[in-house]
C-alpha cells in the first residue's frame, strides 16, 4: 500500500523527526498541535509527555562510510 503526503504534511513530518532525533520535544510538540486541531490540549502536559519520551531515546549519532563502489572500507561511528 503506498500513500501520499501534501507538502504541507511533508514539511510537518520532517520538523517532527527532525525535534526526535535532535531532542528538541517543543518542536515535536508544536507539529502536534497543528494536527491536534481545533480541540482542547494541555499543552504543559503534552510538552512534558514528548520530554519523557525523547529522554528515552539514544543520543544521536553520525555514522559514515568510506570506500569503494564495492563495498565500504570502514564504518565509523561517532556518538
């Protein structure tokens, strides 16, 4: 099944993985809010849920690679 995003929905998704993987959870939360609608939201306590969760994810980390079209040569990781 494959589906499509609007542009608009597009640029939502990648501020929301993009304040994931940065650990910004007010950016997470205001794509939220846009898609919350007209309905009411505690957003102190939204704000706090994404802090939670981002907390509990891994510091990100550039991976990067080096080689031939072959295959790699070496991987490195930085975290």
């Amino acid at each position: 099944m494959v589906g499509r995003l609007t542009e608009e929905r597009r640029d939502q998704m990648i501020r929301m993985l993009l304040g994931l993987v940065r650990h910004e959870p007010a950016r997470v939360a205001d794509v939220m809010l846009d898609w919350s609608g007209d309905s009411t939201v505690d957003e102190a306590a939204l704000l706090l849920e994404i802090q939670t969760f981002v907390a509990c994810l891994p510091k990100t980390c550039v991976i990067t690679a080096s080689g031939s079209r072959a295959g790699y040569a070496g991987v490195r990781r930085w975290c």
